[in-house]
C-alpha cells in the first residue's frame, strides 16, 4: 500500500510540475523557483506524516534524515548544472525540461543504485566497508577541490555520444533531436540532457551509500531519496543565483561525508542515533553558510 500511494504522490506532482507549472516554457524567476521548491518540499514533509502513520516515529525520523542529507548532498549538483548549462549555452526557458527528463532518468537510476546496494550489504556485509571507505575518500576530494573545471570533450559521454549521433550546434526550439537532409542530429539539448544524467549517476555513488548508513529499509531510503531529487530541479533556478555566495559549503559538505563514512566503518561496534546524524546533517549546513556570509571570500591569486 506504501508503494501504492508514493507512485501516486509521484505521478501527480510530475504531471503538475511538467502540464500545470511549466505548460509553456519560460525563463524562471527567482521568485517563482522559491515558490515551487516550498511547493516540493512540501510534498517531500507531506508524505514525511503519512510515514509517521505508516511506519512508526523510528521510520520517520529515518525519512527526515535521509530526506535531509540528500537535500543537503543535491547542492553539489547544481554547481555540476550550472557548469553544464553553462558549457553548452542552454538558453534558460529550456532549462526545466533538461532537468525534468535528467530527473525521471534518475528516479530510475537511484532505484537500481539504492535495491542493488541494499541486496550487497545483506548478502556481503563487509560491503558496508567499502561504502564508508568510498564516502570518506570523497569527503577528502571534495575538501581539498575548491574549483570545478568543465571539459565535456574529454569526457568519455561526449566522445561515446559523437560516436553514435552526428551531433548539431543547433537548438531548435528545444528539441533534443533534428532532422536535416533526411538525417538525424543530437542538439546541445541532448548533451547537456546526457551530462545531467551521467552527472547524477556519479553523485548517486557518494549519496546512496550515505543514506544506506542511514536506514536499511528500501521504503525509507528510495521514498526520501526521490522526493528530495524532485525539489531539486526547482531549487536550482534560486539557488544559482546565489550559491556562489556560499564558498564555504563544500567544507559542510565534506563533513556530511565524512561523518557518514566513519558512522558506517564503526557500525558494527557503535550505531550513531539517527538523531544525531539529523542534527549534524543540519549543523554542518548551518555552520558554512553563516560562515560564508561572514567571511568574504578571498580574491583569486591571478
């Protein structure tokens, strides 16, 4: 019945966000990003109550975890977006419809990760090792990277891509394909369509392990999972305009990770209340983005 009704909650935001929101494209406003990511996490805190009900104060208090470390790890995706967008000139009113087809491809992508990685630490448990090991390592990558570089054409989805489909500088009215001469031509669109896609699979490597730490149970971690991704097509028009402004979130964010990684290689000997992973998860966010606002960044050495 659990699954019933999140496939529903699912269905009927997608066909409002895609037909009702966004029924014509357009540029987002700031203002109208921040009112469909209140409408989101609304949603997300909505079916947090019917857990509640469903499960028990355990199994919700496990939502709003994981729930909020995703939210939390999804920042380090718009950055990658705004690289992506960036790169290949996505004029803004296509934007959503790039981010709306990159997020159902992760819906599906997250399910294979999340019952995959479930299935491994039933059947191996020293798995768990490994995904502590994984998170810690990209605690310290993240911690010691500060700026992101863009290079699609070294990339080896740009090189399969242009293997496969003769490609097009074109956009065409936003189309993802065009047919010139009789012949079929991938747009920018698609490309950028393609690295959003390859872009969430990588983050999927750090962020599913992470909430594995958190829960066990598949309802738990693929509900909050997923309801968390969905907002994230609508926070990003808001927050690129602002995340720049936080320099110092990737330190939080390599916290989350490496806390998360610890909590999984000492699980065997001392379980972490999942409280206290909440209140982290928050603390660390808090903390670098107050710290952000009051120390300026540094200028650039030229």
């Amino acid at each position: 019945m659990g699954w019933i009704i999140f496939g529903f909650v699912v269905l009927f935001a997608l066909f409002l966000d895609l037909f009702v929101f966004h029924k014509n494209p357009h540029k987002i406003s700031i203002k109208e990003s921040l009112l469909l990511s209140s409408f989101w996490i609304g949603v997300g805190l909505a079916f947090s109550v019917y857990v509640y009900y469903y499960k028990g104060p355990q199994s919700f208090l496990e939502y709003i975890t994981g729930y909020s470390l995703e939210k939390a790890l999804s920042l380090d995706n718009i950055f990658v977006f705004i690289l992506i967008f960036s790169y290949f000139k996505v004029p803004e009113e296509y934007r959503h419809k790039v981010l709306f087809w990159g997020v159902l491809g992760a819906i599906v992508f997250r399910a294979i990760f999340i019952f995959a990685g479930i299935e491994l630490i039933k059947h191996f448990h020293w798995v768990i090792y490994v995904f502590g090991i994984i998170l810690i390592v990209s605690a310290v990558k993240l911690l010691i990277t500060e700026e992101k570089e863009f290079h699609p054409e070294d990339t080896i989805v740009y090189r399969f891509a242009k293997k496969i489909i003769p490609l097009s500088p074109k956009y065409s009215n936003g189309n993802f394909f065009i047919k010139e001469n009789r012949k079929l031509y991938a747009t920018p669109l698609f490309l950028a369509l393609l690295f959003v896609e390859s872009s969430d699979i990588m983050f999927a490597i750090d962020s599913v392990p992470a909430i594995l730490a958190i829960s066990n149970d598949p309802f738990i971690v693929y509900t909050s999972n997923i309801f968390a991704i969905l907002g994230l097509r609508s926070l990003y028009f808001a927050a690129s305009a602002i995340l720049s402004l936080f320099h110092f979130l990737h330190y939080g964010l390599s916290f989350i990770l490496g806390f998360i990684g610890i909590k999984m290689l000492i699980s065997d000997f001392y379980k972490i209340p999942v409280f206290v992973s909440l209140v982290l998860i928050f603390s660390a966010v808090f903390l670098s983005v107050v710290a952000s606002l009051l120390v300026k960044k540094k200028p650039s050495q030229p």
